[in-house]
C-alpha cells in the first residue's frame, strides 16, 4: 500500500474526508486535528515542516503524493510562517523525490482585476483586499519553488467545503452564529456566486489526482458545478431560522467562476456529485442536534467554573478565611504568657505562603500588616510616629519577608516540578513519535519484502520461472518459457525456433500472440548471417543499427556445440535498450536451456517407452500429452496446430510413407482408439494444401479432426 502526506491547515481534514484516502493508500497525516478517533490507515503525527522530526518521515515512508493545505482554505486567515512550511515540504519532496504534490488553496486568490499598460500589456493586479493577495502570493510561491526543484505540482482553488457534519469549517462558523447570536456576516453581495464542494467529492478529486501518471503541473478550479449565490443561501437558511439576522459586508468579488470543473474532468475524469445546498437545512439540523447534545447541565458547567475560572476567587476566600481565624485566636490568647514566645500572625503568613505561593504570601502579610497599623492606631500612635520611627517598622518588614520568602521557597519548587512535567512530556512525546516512526519503519520493511521478493527480476521471480519450467516434455518447456519470459521481460513480442542439425532452417515453435500473424513459421538462417554468427558464440546479439527484419535481441540454446532453439524480442521499447535488461534475458535464455536439454535427455532414455518399435509412432499417452500442449498454445493464441486422423492403422506403412515428408517438428502418434494420427505444428488450414499433397502422392488417406479419438 503506497503512503501519502497530509501537511499544513490539516484541521480541515475530517473523518468523512479521509476514509475514502485511507482505503485506497495509507495516510500520514503531519499537523493537528480535530478527530477523537483511530482510523484505519491513518498515522497521525502531531508535527509541521517547521520542526525536524517533520524530515523524518520522509526518511521512513515513501510518499506517492504530498497534500499541502494553505491556511487560506475554507476561509481561513493563513498559517503562520505558511511560506517557510510550503518551502520546506518542497525541499523534502525534492530531496526524497515524491511525484506529484498538491496545493489545496482558495478561490479567493482569483479575485483580483488585471492591470494594463498604454500598449494593452498587463502590468498587475489588483486585489480588493489583503486575504486574497496573500493567498495568491502562496500560490505564486508555490510555483516558483516547484520548477526551481523540479516538483510536478498540482494547485486547486476550492470553494467552501462541507459534510455531513459541519462545526470547525466556514459552514460550522455560520451555524453557530445562527445558534448562537441568531446574527450572519457574509462577506460579499447578494447577488456574487458561492459554492460549497462536498468532503466526499474533494477526497475522490485527489484519488484521481494521486493515481493520474501522465498528468503535468497546472492549476484548476474544483467547484461543485451547480451555480448559487449568496442570496439563495440566505432563503435556504431562513427556511430554517426565519428570524436570522443575515448582513453582507459587500466585498468585492471578481472571480471567474467556471460552471462545471470542465478542466479537470478532462485531465482526470473527475465529476462531482453531491449538491451540497440542497441539504444546507439538513446539515444545520443535524449541527443543532450536536450541540444540544453537547450541551451539559448548569450543575456541571459551574463545577467546571469553580475548577477553572473561580479557582483563584477560592484561593482569595480561603486566605481570607484563614485570617479571620488567626485574629480570632490571636485577641483571645493575646493576654496569654505562652503566645508571648508564638506569634499567630506570623504563623499565618508562613501557611498561606508555604501553601500558595509568594503572591498569596504577600496578600497574607498586607492583611496583618493592616490590622497592625489598626493596632498601633487604638493604642494612639499617630501615622507621623510610625513613619519617622524606624524600630516600628521591624514588625512590617518581618511580615512582609516571611511571606514572600516562604512563597519564593513554594513557586520555586512548583517551578521544578512544572519544568520537570514538560520534560517528561516533551520526552514522552519524542517516545511515542519515534515508536510511530519505528513501527511505520518495520510496515514498511515487510511491504517492500513483499515487493521485492515479487519484482520482475528479483530471485524470487527467477525461482518461480525455475519451477514453471520443470517439465519433461520439450514442448511444454517452449509454453512455460514464453510465458515466463513475457512476465518478466515485460515484453510481449518473443519468439522460439527449433533449429535443424544441418543448421540452416528454424521452424517457428512459439511465440507471442502479437507475433503470431506477422512471423513466418520457418526462416532460413542464411539469411540472418549476423545474427547466427554471433548467437554461435555464445553471446547475446543486439540490433543496435535498428535494422529492418531483425529482432531487437536474440540469444541461442546449445546442446553441446550444436545450437538447438534460437529465442529472440522481435520489439523492445527504448527503456529496454540497456546492458541490465539484455543480461535478464541471457539468465532467461539460460534457463530455458537447462531445462530444455534436460526434457531431451529424459526423451532419449525413455525412447523405449515412447515409440513403438521399428517405428517413430509415438505411444498413445504421450501423445495425448502432445496434443493437449498444442491446444493449450492454441487457445492461449500463441501457436496453431493442424491433426490429421489416417485410414490405415498400418503403423509401420504409415512411419516409412511418412519419411521425409514431414518435419522433424511434426509428430506421428497413436489414439486409445487404435486409430494413428499426425500432429502437425505451427500450420493451419490455409496453409495444409502443400502437405496435403504430399501425404496424397505417398497413397495416404485421411481426414482433418480436432482431437484424439
């Protein structure tokens, strides 16, 4: 299963997008998200280009495409530092050669006026705001990084997106306004279009993407292909909410919107199909009843409250509290000789600091502080005496130090404890991406162990085509060899000739099914001197001149000095003109001669079992083994045979009638029917007319037949 990369506003990226992506590739998704749930082929990695660990994942899969989502979509304001993330993803595109990568932008970007000179020439744009020119800029980026490394780039300029679901998106946004404030802002008249492209229609815009191979850079509009505006958007949600407040900003919109995705429909058959305005109503029902369902009870929302919010008024209350106890204690023990060596006050202070922090601390010693001036106030100090007399000024500072100290001593220590927590979490979280990264690693090990043991060329292949061509039957090894010669050469132009022991015909034994109607069934080797004279040598000989009634390669058979099969590739395609392929072939042709030479050993010593004696009829299973091949090249469209059923059961009449009549290729048998027949290979009935006239003379009688039997 190939991978692709998911990076930047992934945010819009929702369920209903990304399981039709993950049943077709495995999805890695490189940002943050608001999905609560584990989905099938789908790695999410809480990471952006800007940071390092963004590289690594280049390094783990092997990305077919890369998704970026510019910040600009679906109304969005832009990410930050989005060009230096854009830059980045490129880079590593280039450096980890991805094929293609998509810019997910915004129509937005479109909307602008050309500028022309005296001389017609255009000489800008101008855009009605600054969203749309950043947006543009993205784009204008994009392209320029993208030739300069040589990444095909594909940018589509969306509309509004919507699901089945909407709440983070700019349909979500409008809901809860209406929800809410009961009060909508749209941006433009009226009267300009909008659109809204489904979730479901998007993901299988970028299957077709992702899958196209002869596809080039360019930039497209992906719009649902049903024409609205934003005024019959109003009437959809009145019908909904008729007291809606619905007010338009009147920005204005110079897009040249299309009608239908015609562009893209060309280059890559997609055709949208959901009408998302039709269900607008549906879909803010279905939202309402998601947030009353997330709705809670005041009870809980206000424990939340006082966990949150009123968690610092309750830090205040308990301060409070806690003084009020400690100057209750302090007038009732004030007359007492014990509290004279114990100052509650100050026991006070050192609680409320040790236990909240040097801020309450502080607050602690300002209320002891104040009801020391009070004190001082009752026994007739005037404000002047205690300014000016420095030795009162001993039991503020005490105060006042205690409380800040054994607070410092408290927020230090929360301090350590906090700096210790994200530390761990920092390292908890390079854990876990580098457990994800590892466990991607070892998936992705054994899926190219899988690919690899079934390569073209791999040793598992080779393994395989050496069981294919275990045979005892030279003409099943010529079915077989075909076959696996087609499989792994990727070829379908190949051809098999049996060559005579004078050396100077090959008849035709096999060949592709392409080549079946275009090569003679016998060549004369002196016409092909080139070729035979370095095929005897044992080399592989190569059209390199493109000569015209040559094959491309031709390798030969040996059976100790005496060639026996000559293979050739009649058409080879220019990526099969190197030194790697020609070598594959050789191995092939080798192969094909092991297997060959050891079928004729086993025919030589079982000749006693094959023939009938003093003749060179061949037993009737055999035969049928014989027959059965030849039907099976038939059918597969690789050869063509023509069987002839004689009058006389004669066999040594019809054996000696026969000799030198037929080719060493032809094969003369016996039926379980007592009946002799003659199997005549790589001829049809078109052609039979010249043999038939020689059987006649020989006094042989006969009939055409299909099968034994």
């Amino acid at each position: 299963m190939a991978d692709i990369l998911i990076t930047g506003k992934t945010e819009i990226f929702t369920r209903e997008a990304l399981l039709p992506l993950a049943e077709e590739y495995r999805v890695i998704l490189a940002g943050e998200t608001y999905l609560t749930e584990k989905l099938p082929n789908v790695q999410i990695y809480h990471t952006d280009p800007a940071e390092e660990k963004f590289g690594q994942l280049f390094d783990v899969y092997s990305f077919q495409a890369v998704y970026f989502v510019s910040g600009y979509v679906d109304g969005g304001e832009g990410l930050y530092g989005e060009d230096r993330k854009l830059e980045q993803t490129l880079l590593e595109c280039s450096r980890s050669k991805v094929e293609k990568l998509v810019l997910l932008s915004t129509v937005e970007s479109q909307n602008y006026v050309k500028n022309y000179g005296k001389s017609g020439i255009v000489t800008g744009k101008d855009y009605p705001n600054g969203y749309s020119f950043r947006a543009a800029q993205m784009e204008e980026l994009c392209t320029y990084f993208a030739k300069k490394m040589k990444v095909q780039t594909v940018i589509l300029w969306l509309p509004y997106l919507a699901g089945k679901l909407n709440d983070k998106n700019f349909l979500g946004t409008i809901f809860h306004h209406m929800y809410e404030k009961n009060k909508i802002f749209f941006p433009h008249h009226a009267e300009d279009r909008v659109d809204f492209l489904a979730y479901s229609d998007l993901a299988e815009l970028l299957l077709r993407i992702t899958e196209e191979t002869e596809d080039e850079s360019g930039s497209y509009f992906a719009v649902s292909g049903y024409r609205h505006t934003y005024g019959d958007l109003e009437e959809l949600l009145r019908l909904t909410v008729p007291d809606a407040q619905i007010c338009y900003e009147n920005f204005a919109d110079t897009i040249a919107w299309p009608d239908y995705p015609l562009e893209l429909r060309r280059t890559y058959g997609f055709v949208p199909v959901v009408h998302m305005m039709e269900d607008v109503g549906v879909c803010y029902r279905r939202f309402i009843r998601e947030v009353l369902a997330g709705n809670r009870k005041l009870s809980s929302r206000l424990a939340e409250w006082l966990l949150g919010k009123g968690k610092g008024l309750l830090q205040y209350l308990e301060v409070f509290v806690l003084f009020l106890l400690a100057e209750l204690i302090s007038s009732y023990t004030s007359e007492a000789v014990y509290f004279e060596f114990a100052d509650v006050r100050l026991m006070y202070i050192v609680i409320v600091g040790t236990i909240h922090g040097m801020k309450m601390g502080i607050v602690a010693a300002l209320l002891e502080c104040i009801v020391l001036v009070w004190q001082y106030a009752l026994m007739g100090m005037s404000g002047t005496l205690l300014f000016y007399n420095i030795e009162n000024w001993i039991p503020f500072a005490i105060y006042l130090m205690a409380g800040s100290i054994t607070g410092y001593i408290r927020n230090k220590k929360e301090e350590e404890i906090q700096f210790s927590k994200k530390e761990y979490a920092l390292l908890r979280n390079k854990y876990i991406f580098l457990n994800d990264v590892y466990k991607g690693a070892i998936e992705n090990k054994g899926e190219y162990k899988r690919q690899i043991l079934g390569f073209k060329d791999s040793f598992g292949k080779i393994f395989d085509a050496v069981q294919k061509l275990d045979s005892q039957l030279p003409e099943s090894i010529f079915l077989e060899g075909l076959k696996v010669m087609e499989d792994i050469l990727e070829n379908h132009s190949i051809a098999i000739y049996t060559l005579d022991k004078w050396q100077k015909f090959g008849r035709l034994a096999v060949c592709s099914n392409s080549q079946l109607l275009r090569l003679t069934k016998s060549i004369k080797l002196s016409d092909y001197q080139e070729l035979y004279a370095q095929t005897l040598k044992g080399e592989v000989f190569k059209n390199t001149k493109l000569e015209e009634g040559l094959p491309m390669y031709a390798c030969g058979v040996f059976r100790g000095d005496m060639m026996v099969l000559l293979i050739t590739i009649q058409e080879a395609g220019v990526e099969q003109y190197n030194m790697h392929y020609m070598n594959i072939f050789r191995i092939l042709c080798g192969l094909v001669q092991t297997s060959f030479l050891r079928a004729l050993d086993y025919e030589e010593l079982q000749a006693e079992d094959i023939y009938f004696p003093d003749t060179q009829v061949v037993y009737p299973e055999r035969f049928r083994q014989l027959v059965n091949i030849q039907s099976d090249m038939k059918e597969a469209g690789v050869a063509d045979f023509v069987l002839l059923r004689f009058e006389q059961t004669d066999k040594k009449f019809v054996s000696e009638a026969l000799a030198g009549t037929i080719r060493a290729t032809d094969t003369l048998g016996a039926g379980e029917d007592g009946r002799l027949y003659l199997l005549l290979v790589q001829m049809n009935r078109a052609s039979f007319p010249v043999v038939e006239k020689r059987l006649v003379a020989n006094g042989l009688n006969f009939e055409l037949t299909e099968e034994v039997g």
